[in-house]
C-alpha cells in the first residue's frame, strides 16, 4: 500500500482507515467474515436495531433498477437483546470499530437501546431517524427538525461517553435545516445519505414491484445526490460526517470526502461485490499518494467550488 495515512477521526473515535460498511447491508459480519479478515475494515455499522426483534415486511422486498436497488425490507432484525449477547461478542473478536445502528418508533424506545448499547461496549451509536414516530401519526422523524431534535436529545441524555451519529433523510426538502437541528440537538456525528424512496411498477400486472409499494432506493443512481448533499450540510453544520450513497470505487469515496465526509461507507455494493470496501480502501490510498498526500483526511472538504 502507498504510504499515505489512512487513519481518520469520527466523533472523537480513531478508524483505521476511512472505509466502513453501511448498516443494513453487512449484516452483523458473519457472512463476510468468510471473505476476509473483518479488522481490514475502518469499521462495521451494524444492521439497524429495534428495542424487540422483527420480522421485516413481506416479500417481494428488494427489486433492480437503473443503477441500484429498491429495497423495503423494513428492519427485519433479532431485536437490541439478541444482539448484544449473540452478535456483539462475535464482532468484537475483530479489530475494527463497532457502530450499533437502532431505529425507534418512540423516542423512549431510542433512549432504552442507547442505554443497553452503551453499557454493552459499542464504539459509537448510529440513530437512523427515517423511521415513523408512531405517536406523530407515522411522521418520520428525519423529515422535520422538531422531531429530529427531540430523537438526537433523548439518545444524547443515554448513550452515556458513547459517540452518538445521527443518519440523516434525503427525503426532505432542505436536508441542512435537520442537520443544524440535529446539531443543536447535541449530537457528535452526521452520517447521510439514507435511501431516496422510490417505486417500481410491473407494466403487465400494473402491480408495484414491492410488496410495500414503495422502497428506499440505493446504489450507484444515488451517488450524485450523496455528494451534493454532504456538500451541503459540511457548509452548514461543524459536525464529521461520515458520507454514504452508491459508492463503489476510490474516486466515488474521494468526491464524498472531498464534498466533506470525514469517513465514507460503503452500502449497496457489497451486494455484488463483497471486497468492494477493501477495493475502496486500496483505490482511496493510491489516489492519495498520486495526488502527493501525506494523510487522507487532506481530502476531507477540500472540493474547489466554481
Ligand atoms: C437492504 C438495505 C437495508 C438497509 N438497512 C438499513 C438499516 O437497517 N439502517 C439504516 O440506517 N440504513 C439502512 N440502509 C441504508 C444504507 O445503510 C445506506 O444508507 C444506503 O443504502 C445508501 O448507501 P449505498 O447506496 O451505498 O447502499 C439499508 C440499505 C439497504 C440497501
């Protein structure tokens, strides 16, 4: 590898270099520990939490598109218990950063997992806010700076000394009003984007593809939305950003990091390829050392606005 350092700060949390794996689409590990050796990783967020375990929606829920997926898989998951007794050992055999991902449908239920999560030892909590708050009418809390705020606050108060990340909608009109809410609000961390939602429909049975109708769409369509927003919101929050949407190779990790992403996930692409986040990495540094870089957070907001 060129020599260039690869190692970045998140929220007061070193990584060992800036490529981890977006939530949802690593699982907890397992299967891609396999692959490789899952310390090679800046870090892993884990697939996202709920306070009890979850069966998802009904199939069919993840479709093709131009360029990425549609997904509507709907948080299927073993509940924030099982995990940290079944999966949290497991992925703390390797040496690498651990980002619980949770998801509430009450701000107390986010406040009960960050208080579990935090004594269980993570590294940093991920708070995915584009779930419905079911006491605002199924609102979902990262389309609207109150609730948002309101989520950000009451993670905060529990996560204890942890790191708390708030992940940020697309879905939303002007995506800086949420940040600076969700800064004022105390957190340490922004990670975007989520999934830009979408529809297909099957033209012969005039059916939608999902069984939800509608899913969040990812991959490498929504590359160019990724970038401008984490442009957007570096400008208009102090917070790191750990920028995420259709990445896939070291150039699509250089423009998020140079539109101001401290760190960068990689999501969607592992579907097809589960070394994308090792090709990432290699790719990142060799851009780096050719552009004569002594450390890879250099690129970190260094775009040069027309
Ligand atoms: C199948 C699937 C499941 C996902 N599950 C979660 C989740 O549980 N929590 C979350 O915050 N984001 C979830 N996401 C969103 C991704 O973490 C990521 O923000 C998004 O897919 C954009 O990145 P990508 O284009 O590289 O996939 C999921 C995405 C996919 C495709």
């Amino acid at each position: 590898m060129p020599d260039v350092n690869m190692q970045v700060e998140l929220a007061g949390v070193t990584l060992k270099n800036p490529v981890v794996v977006a939530s949802g689409t690593f699982g907890f590990g397992r299967e891609y520990s396999q692959f490789y050796d899952l310390g090679e990783l800046g870090g892993i967020c884990a697939k996202g939490l709920t306070l009890r375990p979850r069966n998802g929606n009904p199939a069919p829920r993840i479709a093709e598109t131009p360029m990425g997926i549609l997904n509507s898989v709907g948080l299927e998951n073993p509940g924030v218990d099982a995990f940290i007794q079944e999966e949290l050992p497991f992925l703390r055999t390797f040496d690498t950063k651990m980002i619980a991902n949770i998801s509430g449908n009450t701000p107390e239920e986010y406040g009960v997992m960050c208080e579990k999560l935090s004594a269980a030892g993570v590294d940093m909590i991920e708070v995915n806010i584009s779930c419905p708050n079911v006491k605002a009418g199924g609102l979902a809390y990262g389309t609207r700076p109150e609730l948002a705020a309101e989520v950000t606050e009451t993670a905060k108060k529990h996560a204890g000394s942890v790191p708390v990340m708030v992940k940020l909608s697309p879905n939303v009109t002007d995506i800086t009003e949420i940040a600076r809410a969700v800064e004022g609000a105390g957190a340490d961390a922004l990670s975007l984007i989520n999934t830009i939602r979408g529809m297909r429909i099957d033209v012969n049975t005039r059916r939608p593809v999902l069984k939800m109708n509608t899913g969040g769409l990812s991959g490498p369509a929504v590359l160019p939305v990724a970038v401008r927003m984490v442009w957007e919101v570096a400008q208009a929050v102090k917070l790191p950003i750990l920028g995420m949407g259709g990445m896939s190779k070291g150039t699509d990790a250089a423009q998020l990091m140079l539109a101001g992403a401290s760190a960068v996930a990689v999501g969607t692409a592992l579907f097809a390829d589960p070394f994308a986040p090792l090709k990432v990495r290699d790719e990142l540094a060799d851009l780096a050392a050719r552009q004569g870089l002594a450390s890879v957070s250099e690129l970190t907001g260094g775009v040069r606005p027309w």
